[in-house]
C-alpha cells in the first residue's frame, strides 16, 4: 500500500512538473499562440516550440506535442492507483467509502498544486463531464438494471423521480428567496429566477456517489431500485429544469404562456430523449444481428449505437440520460442473443472498466476543483441550502410514499423510507451545472454553496448511511442466484396474474407486460434476433439468462463470503484431530442400526431393543395381491414383550375372504378361546414357516401364514 501511494505522489509530480514547465517559458522561444485546449482541463497556457534552424540533435524533448494524451493518461493513472491503494488499504474500504477517499486524494494533488503554483489548480470542464465521463457511467447502469424489478416499480420510480423533484426544486427555490428577503444587506440581489435555478441543480441527486454507496451495502432489491432508479431519472428532470430556469433568466420578462411553453418543454425533451434512444436501440440490436462473421467488431456496436444516442439528444436539446438508458435498455436482450459469450464478456468487462475509470476521474477532480481562489462565503445562505435540502427531502419522500403506498401491494416501509431520503447523496452533476451558470454577482456563492453540500452529503451521510442501515436492521439482498425452478415459479404466477387480470377485465402491469411479451415473441424476436440464435423453449432462455448472470459475477450474486477475511492454513495437529474425528463418526454411523417401522407402528416404544437388525424386505409378484409389511410388537395381557433378534417380514395375501384353516400346530382351545400363547412355540413356529417365504404365493404355507397373523390380530 506504502507502495502504491508512493507511486501516487510521483504521478502527481509529473503532473505538476509540466505544468510549472509552461508558466515559465524560455526566453528565446517566442510567446504562445494558437494553443489547442487540452481534453476537459482549464490549464494555463504553454509555449508551443518553433521550427528554427539549429544543429542536429542527438536527444531532444518536445513535451508539447504530446501535452494533451499524456496530461490525461497521467491523470487515468493517478485515479487508477489511488482506487487500487484504496482496496488494499486493510479495513478501511469497510469504514469509508471509496468515493470519500478519491476526493480526499483530489484535495491533497489540488492543495499540492495550488501550493506549488499558487494558482488555481486545472479543473474539470463542465462539457468534459457530460460529453465524456457521465456517458460511461450511464451506459453501464442502463445495460445491466434489472428489468423485471426496474419495471415492476417504474411507476415508484417515476413517482419519486418526477413529482419528488419537482418538490426539491420549487420548495428550495422558494426557501432560499426567502432566506435571501432576510437578509437583504449581503443577499438582496439574488433575484427569484437565480434561487430556483441554484434549487434545480441543487437537487440533482448524483447516481455516481449513490451507486458507488450503495452496491457496497448489498440492501434488498427494492430499495436499491427505487433508490437507483430514482437518482438515475432525476438528473434527466434536474437537467431539462435547469436549462429551463436558465432560458427564462435570459428572457426580458416571464409570463403565464412561458411557463406553460416550459412544462410543455419538459415533456418533449422527455419523451424526445426516450424516443431516440429506442430508435438507436433498436437499430442496434438490428445490427448485431449480421455479426456472425465478424464477432471482433460486435461489442463495438454496443458503445458507438449507444453513445451516437446521447450525442444525437444532446444535439437536438433532448434528455442524453434518457437516450441512452432507454437504448441500452433496449438492445440489451437482443444483442446478448446475436453475439457470442466472448462478445458478451468483452461487453461487460469494457463497460465495467470505462464505468469506473470514468467514476474515479469524476470524484478525483471533485476534489482537485475544490481549491479554488472563487470562493465566497455566507454563513444564512450556505447553512440555510444544506439545512433545506434534508428537510424538503425526507418530507417528499414521506407525503410520497404515504400516496404511493396505498397502490403499491408491496409496500415500502419506513426503515426503507428514512434510507430514501438519508440517500439523497450529491455529485459531480451539482459541481458541473453550478459552473455553467452565467456571471452574476453571487456565481461564486453559488460555487462554494455546492462544494460544501456534496462534501456534506458524500462524506457525513455516505460514511454514516452503511451504520446506519445495519442499526435500523434493513433487509439485504438476496445472496445467491435464482434457480431454474424459481424462475419458471415466477413466470407461471406472471402467467396466472395476467390471466386473472384478463378475466376480471382489469388491465395492470401483467397484463401489459403479457401483452408485450407476445408481441416481442410474435415480431421483435423473430427481425432482430438470428434465427440459428433463436431459443425454441422460454426454459431455455430462462436458462441462458441465468447462465450469464452467473458469468457477470457479483453483481446480482455477492459472495457469501466476505473477500477481506483471511483464512490461516491448519496445523498438522488440527488436521490430525478433524480426521480422526470424522473417522470415529463415520464408523458410529456404519455400526448404527436403526429399528425398523411401519406405517401401523410410526411411534416406537423408548423401551424397544436398538440392536435389532435391519429390516430386509421380500417382494412377490402379483396382479391381485397387495403387498403390506408388518413389524408388531406383541401384547399378551397388557404386558409388552419384545421379539428379541428377529424382524420378521410378511406378505400376506388379500384375495377375496376364504374360511381360515387352523394350523396342526397351534393348539384349538388357544385359537378359539384367544387364551396366552407359549412364546418358545410362537417363535418355534415361525423358524419353521420362514424358510417357506421363498415359495410362489397361494401355497399352503401361506394360508397357514395369514392364519397365524390372524390369530394375533384377534388376541
């Protein structure tokens, strides 16, 4: 680990060793000009070098030609090592949370760099964040969400999503004007547009800090979903409200017909954004459909077809969160049908791998951009923002679970509720929307505002949300996968609820989904998906299914045991105690026998002998006999006897009822007075009946037999 962080600090000192390069150029070197910006960092400008005519060189350094890539590798390096030091830095990854840690590594490079050049540290640029590092992180929660479970509550989810921010942004704004109409000495010139606007982005709740928190808690399916669900559409409704607040701050003058134009622009961005992604999906799926030939290049479609989407909304002003969740969504079941298992493995690992260098990037700069010289401080408004974030959160959450509870069968309780709304974790959408607001006056109050409620939220609430759920006992996911049986079980009720829904003329979720399942087997199934890929059984898809969820790893399945605790190999004493005890046991075992039963004798006496020997069973064969094996202990007199060393197995004959012949040997006045029966003559009999067992059934051993049993019965 000492190693690791080692490294760490070299990595951030060719960082800073380029850049103390370029605010000191060579004299002889003219000044810059025409400086290509590097990928998504504000950094001073650099001295770009001059052809002139000079002697050969035998070794020469011409760092600005590759300025740009390897500033940015040395960056991917940098938060590549920090997140490994992190997971080998012992119990601490079971205390803090691994984005915590990466924004405190951010701190220490940025106060480093600060230090050295006493300016500003280079930061991350608002179009870098969206074009470049939320797209990944998107993507890979969109192809692996659980369908059945996203659906199931996306009415919830929607719920909260929608109508929960809509809550957030108008009563923070509104909060916050108030606020600022107190204290009009230091805020009277924050207009009301400006704190509905700072309350838009505000209440973006970050799927990046939330995913990265909660998938290392393992909760039970639903409040991961709902929570998930609810971060990951959220940001798509606190984007398209903040470019709305921020068009009517351009306007002159605000009226009645703007706002309803601008409820009108939230649906079309919307349903645009859900529009394009299923078009792109779609084609995609399409797409890998004609890959049999050249299954190297199949997952490449996957990212360009999903990517293109997002460009294409943000193109056209249309939600890219919305675009490219519902396109990976989409082309997820088809494509996964087209390609082969090493495509689909190669799919997963890039997506898991860009995901999380994209996350690691995101929480380094969060903390590198902290040090900053814009900032400005405010004791009401900044105490007032973070205050009025938890208290409009946790109400909404409660006035609308309190609604959403009396539809929902499932309801969501109250332990589930409190880590709704403790959850409302803030990220780097925050950061990046709070730059792109226009200069104004208080910009910079808005700037410091924010980086104090995301370090608030990340670090106070993210370490605390994991104690706290283990107090409040909140139910974990489920540790393992489902099985083949479980899965059929699950689509046999699917069946037998859209049935029920049919026939009772209600149409619910089942049957819709019902509806769309044939419609997707009629038509969908059979033009995107190869016809030698095509699954003749649903058990068979239901199989496969399982198959890669299984090869995914831990995502659905944690493992059972916890990977931080280490095992110590056993001494040769201990090996030598556990054999010798499993030895012992296992020729108790051998050496137990257990006493035979029947049906008519299912309670055994505490007294009967252990030591009889086991039952051994003879079968004949008959079309009209029934076979019954009897096991009776005799009662003579209301004194139990035991039959010592002997189990006798019978099979008597049940044919229609025959007169029963008296045995020569058993005396008449005992048969007829049902008088006690000498026991050395019952068993000398039976040793000379049981030899005669072999003999074919109807005999007249057999009848002598079924009279001596009879003869039992009666007495």
């Amino acid at each position: 680990m000492a190693a690791l962080w080692t490294l760490s600090l070299l990595l951030s000192a060719c960082l800073l060793w380029p850049t103390c390069l370029a605010l000191t150029p060579p004299a002889e070197l003219p000044q810059p000009h025409n400086l290509p910006p590097s990928l998504g960092l504000n950094s001073s400008d650099v001295s770009l070098s001059v052809d002139l005519p000079m002697a050969l060189r035998v070794f020469s350094v011409d760092y600005h030609h590759v300025q740009a890539p390897f500033e940015i590798v040395l960056w991917i390096m940098l938060a590549s090592l920090a997140k490994l030091g992190f997971h080998w830095s012992g119990r601490v990854p079971a205390v803090v949370p691994e984005s915590c840690l990466l924004i405190m590594v951010g701190l220490l490079v940025g106060g480093v760099i600060y230090g050295v050049r006493h300016s500003a540290p280079p930061t991350l640029s608002a179009d870098a964040f969206f074009l470049f590092l939320l797209p990944p992180i998107v993507l890979d929660a969109g192809y692996f969400l659980p369908g059945r479970l996203f659906f199931e509550n996306l009415g919830t989810i929607l719920w909260y999503a929608v109508l929960g921010t809509l809550w957030n942004v108008l009563g923070i704004g509104l909060s916050l004007y108030g606020v600022c109409l107190l204290a009009q000495s230091s805020l009277g010139d924050v207009s009301l547009l400006h704190c509905l606007l700072f309350g838009s982005l505000i209440a973006a709740v970050d799927p990046v800090a939330v995913l990265s928190v909660f998938q290392e808690m393992h909760v039970n399916e639903q409040l991961h979903i709902l929570v998930f669900g609810e971060s990951l559409l959220n940001d798509a409704v606190t984007v398209v409200l903040y470019k709305l607040f921020e068009s009517f701050l351009r306007l002159p003058s605000v009226s009645g017909l703007d706002v309803l134009l601008g409820g009108c622009r939230v649906v079309v961005v919307g349903l645009g954004g859900l529009f394009v992604g299923l078009f792109f999906g779609l084609v995609a799926a399409l797409t890998s459909r004609f890959t049999s030939r050249a299954q190297v290049i199949a997952p490449l479609f996957v990212f360009l077809y999903s990517y293109l989407s997002y460009l294409t909304s943000e193109m056209l002003h249309l939600s890219g969160i919305m675009a490219i969740v519902t396109c990976a969504v989409t082309m997820k079941q088809y494509v996964e049908a087209n390609v082969s298992e090493r495509s689909n493995t190669s799919i997963q690992y890039f997506l898991k791998m860009w995901s999380s260098v994209s996350e690691t990037l995101i929480f380094i700069f969060l903390g590198v951009s902290t040090i900053q010289d814009v900032h400005m401080w405010s004791w009401p408004f900044v105490c007032s923002t973070l205050l009025l974030c938890l208290i409009w959160r946790a109400t909404g959450v409660l006035l609308l679970t309190a609604v959403v509870n009396k539809l929902r069968r499932n309801t969501v309780t109250f332990r589930d509720q409190f880590i709704i709304a403790y959850g409302g974790l803030r990220g780097a959408i925050c950061f990046s929307l709070v730059f792109l607001i226009d200069d104004f006056p208080k910009k910079r109050l808005f700037i410091t505002t924010t980086i104090v409620v995301i370090l608030f939220t990340v670090f106070v609430q993210g370490m605390t949300i994991k104690p706290l759920v283990e107090l409040l006992d909140v139910k974990r996911k489920k540790r393992a996968l489902p099985t083949v049986s479980e899965e059929i079980h699950s689509r046999l009720i699917d069946h037998l609820l859209a049935g029920i829904e049919d026939v009772v003329g209600y149409w619910g979720q089942h049957y819709w989904k019902d509806k769309f399942e044939q419609f997707n087997k009629k038509y969908l199934r059979r033009f995107l998906i190869r016809e030698d890929h095509q699954a003749r059984s649903s058990i068979l898809r239901v199989y496969q299914e399982l198959e890669r969820r299984e090869q995914r790893g831990d995502e659905e399945a944690p493992p059972l045991v916890d990977p931080r605790s280490h095992s110590r190999p056993l001494l040769p004493e201990e090996m030598d105690s556990i054999r010798r005890i499993l030895s012992r046991n296992l020729q108790n075992f051998n050496n137990k026998q257990t006493p035979a039963y029947s049906r008519h004798t299912l309670h055994q006496d505490a007294t009967t002998d252990r030591t009889r020997k086991p039952l051994y069973r003879h079968q004949s064969l008959g079309e009209r006999y029934t076979y019954i094996t009897q096991v009776e202990d005799a009662e003579f007199n209301g004194c139990r006897r035991v039959r010592a060393g002997l189990s006798r197995s019978h099979t008597v004959c049940a044919i229609s009822p025959r007169p029963v012949l008296q045995d020569s040997s058993v005396p008449a006045a005992s048969a007829q007075t049902g008088g006690p029966v000498d026991p050395q003559s019952s068993a000398a009999r039976e040793e000379q009946i049981s030899p005669q067992h072999q003999q074919p059934v109807g005999r007249a051993p057999k009848k002598q037999l079924s009279f001596v049993l009879e003869s039992e019965k009666q007495q």
